[in-house]
C-alpha cells in the first residue's frame, strides 16, 4: 500500500479527529488543522497539526472537511468546490449539498423533486405565524430549528399531545428565550415508526456498493428521556442495496453526481408498514458515527478516502455483523457551563484496566506524555465501539470495554442496541424494506 498525504479540515470545531488519527495509524502522512480557537489542543499528541490549512492543499493527497460550518456560517461546500476546480481531490461537498442541512424545506423539495415521499412539512420565520398554523390544524408536531442554532440540539423538539398544545407553549418559550438566534424552524407532523438512517458513501459519481443502516440515540438518559443532545450512540449493521436504500439516497444518485458530491451522506427516516418518510439529511459525516464506521471497515481506511476522493470506483470491505458506539462524557454534557467543567472534567484522565485500546476511539481528547486526557470544553472525550455477530454480541464487547475504563464523573448510555433487540429489527423486516444483508 502507498503512503499518502492527507490534511484534514476543521473549519469549526473540531469533529474528525478520530478518523485523522486512524489514518496516521495505517502509516499514512497527516496534517491537522482547527479553527475553532477552544478546540485547538483536541487531539494533541495523537495527530500532526497545522496552524494554515491552505498553506498545505498543495502538499495534500487529499484534502478532508468535516462538517458544513466554518464559524457560524455555511461554507465548507463552497471551500471544497473551489480546490475541485483547482485540481485538488476532496472529500466534502458544495454549497447545495450543505443547504440540505441548513435549510429544511430545500432539503424536503429536493426529495420531493425526485419522487421520494415527505411527510408534511411548513417552514416560518415567524413565532407567531407557526403557533397559528398548529392552532389551525392540531396535530403532534416536531419542531426542528434552522440555520445556525439547530447545533443547539435540545432546541430540537417532538410533540406528544394531539391538538399540539404543548408544541404551541414550547414555541412560546423559544420566541422569549431564543428569538434573537432562532431565525426559522420547519414544523414536522410526528409519524410514528422506526427512526433509521441510510448512510451511503458517494465518490463523485456513484455510491459505494455497501450501505450503512445506523440507529441513533439522541436523548441523553437510557430509556430515550431527558433532553436531545447531539448523540448519545449509535447501532448500525451494513448491508447492499435494499428497498430502503432504492426508494431514499438511490434516488438522488443523478443529483449528487451533477453536484460531484464526494463524501458520507446520510438520511435519516422513520419507517412503518405504509412507508418510508425521510426527516434531515446530513451532508457530511456523522459523529459518533464515523468512528463506528472505521471499526467496521476491514478494508484501509486511508486508501478507501483516497480512492473515494479521487473517484478510483473504491473498495470496501466491512463486518458482516452488527456494531454499536457508545459516547462517554463528563459533566456539564450537554450544556455548556463553565464552572462545572472547569471543577470536574478538563483535564481528566482517561484511564485504562487493561493494556488494549481496542475499539476506544478519540473526541475530545488529548495525550500527555502517554496519559488520555479529556480537552476541549465539550466533555466528550471518548467513544468506544464493539461488534459481533448478534446485535447482543456487539452490545456485550462494548460494555466490556468500558468496564475497563475509569474516568471520574464518566456517564454514558447503557441501552445502546436494546431498541434492535426489542423489536425494531423484525419490524423492519417483516414490513420487507431490509431484505437479506449482501
């Protein structure tokens, strides 16, 4: 295998250290760069760093982004579709691929356009316009906001009475509270269903044969309660091109291939016996998902980005099995107060039982002098991973892992997986949207 140059992108926080550290592993050349001014020591002592990314796009194999944002702004879609028109092979998106993100009612239109079904959607730039229309048509809602402030994700919110009355207080309380941020937010009507995302890896042309199946955990407490934070975990298994692939991303191939889109993207669904109903798009990679997908993949991570950059038609081989992440955090996670973590979390040492560091994978996280320590301001240091034949078998080498592990104040997720295992799998089956794993 060739050694190749990779500079990997940050222009926000920073998101893709685990991924940068995976390839600096397999022995490829790295640089890291991030802009974000309280994430700049994230990964120190794990990956080479860059204080001027643009200093290094002529040194770079391969340039990396991680997300959609540079600041506040939308703008790495446009980063990246100017370096593909100077030559430079890049994994990210353009400025259309990352408005199916920032604005919802694109997103849904461009499903609409190409004959994927939507549930029934209103966009307001208004407080008082949306607690009208619920008003008027009383319904469970989900309130999703737009722009900028939907990285605040306990703003997200599902609606659970049927005239919408608490979806009318919840809207209230933003407009008082988070007005002078919230500049619009779609009204969602609430399907229920199985929540599943497909997740296809596209090279500019076509997507990669393999498709990602993942489940998230947004609440923070077991049992889905508590507020929404960004994850919590993730259990995921891959499989071909089913019907649940076919009748989603499938039908967008043509579109991302007019945009050279090269990268993961994602679409998350909520599915039952009368069909399949897409809710967001994430244009980018997903975290923790991405470092449950390294762990699957059995095939050179760096020679797979490479190959997917470049549009070389790349190969992947991943477990035939199932995996689940679990995200391990500290305290205030996941709300910012200084003092807290200041008192109990920065700084904290990671430490291990054991002498492997077999599916621990970083986020905010450093090493000092051999020592993990938590760094950055978030608290989420570590993720750790297991997989198995059996979702059960996954969840048992996971768990296991994190017995081995002592942080002070250290709190995660223990359910991750248990949704599968109960009964969302055989669901999905027996509606016939999976179809065999190939």
């Amino acid at each position: 295998m060739d050694s190749r140059q990779f500079l990997f992108v940050s222009a926000d926080a920073a998101l893709i250290t685990d991924l940068a550290w995976q390839v600096h592993r397999e022995g490829h050349d790295v640089k890291y760069y991030i802009d974000a001014a309280g994430d700049h020591e994230i990964g120190d002592g794990f990956v080479p760093k860059t204080d001027d990314w643009e200093a290094e796009v002529a040194w770079a194999d391969v340039v990396v982004f991680d997300d959609i944002w540079v600041g506040d702004d939308v703008g790495t879609g446009a980063l990246a579709q100017e370096l593909r028109e100077q030559g430079t092979a890049v994994v990210g998106g353009t400025p259309n691929t990352d408005r199916l993100e920032e604005d919802r009612g694109y997103a849904m239109d461009v499903l609409e356009e190409h004959g994927v079904n939507t549930i029934e959607h209103h966009v307001f730039h208004d407080f008082d316009a949306g607690i009208q229309h619920v008003q008027e048509h009383p319904a469970p809602y989900v309130i999703k906001p737009l722009g900028e402030v939907q990285n605040v994700k306990r703003l997200l919110y599902v609606g659970n009475e049927d005239d919408g009355s608490d979806v009318v207080d919840v809207l209230r309380a933003y407009k008082k509270a988070w007005g002078h941020r919230m500049k619009g937010f779609q009204l969602q009507r609430k399907v229920e269903g199985v929540e599943v995302a497909v997740c296809g890896f596209f090279d500019g042309n076509s997507f990669v044969d393999q498709v990602n199946f993942n489940f998230e955990h947004k609440k923070l407490f077991p049992g889905n309660i508590g507020p929404s934070t960004g994850e919590m975990g993730t259990s995921m298994f891959w499989a071909g091109r089913n019907r649940l692939f076919e009748e989603t991303l499938g039908r967008l191939e043509g579109w991302l291939a007019d945009e050279g889109y090269v990268g993961s993207i994602d679409i998350n669904c909520i599915v039952n016996e009368t069909g399949i109903y897409p809710l967001e798009f994430t244009p980018r990679f997903g975290y923790p998902t991405i470092a449950l997908q390294e762990e699957s993949f059995e095939s050179n991570t760096g020679q797979f980005f490479y190959d997917l950059a470049h549009g070389n038609d790349p190969d992947l081989d991943v477990h035939r099995g199932y995996q689940i992440a679990v995200r391990v955090v500290l305290p205030p996670f996941p709300f910012d107060d200084e003092k807290t973590y200041e008192e109990n979390s920065r700084n904290a040492a990671v430490v291990f039982q054991t002498e492997s560091r077999a599916g621990v994978h970083l986020e905010d996280a450093k090493n000092v002098d051999g020592q993990w320590r938590a760094a950055g301001d978030n608290g989420m240091p570590i993720v750790v991973t297991g997989k198995g034949e059996t979702m059960q078998e996954a969840r048992e080498q996971c768990y296991g892992r994190i017995d081995d592990i002592v942080m002070p104040n250290m709190y995660y997720r223990d359910d991750i997986g248990e949704r599968w295992i109960d009964g969302e799998g055989d669901r999905l089956q027996a509606w016939g949207y999976l179809g065999p794993q190939s």
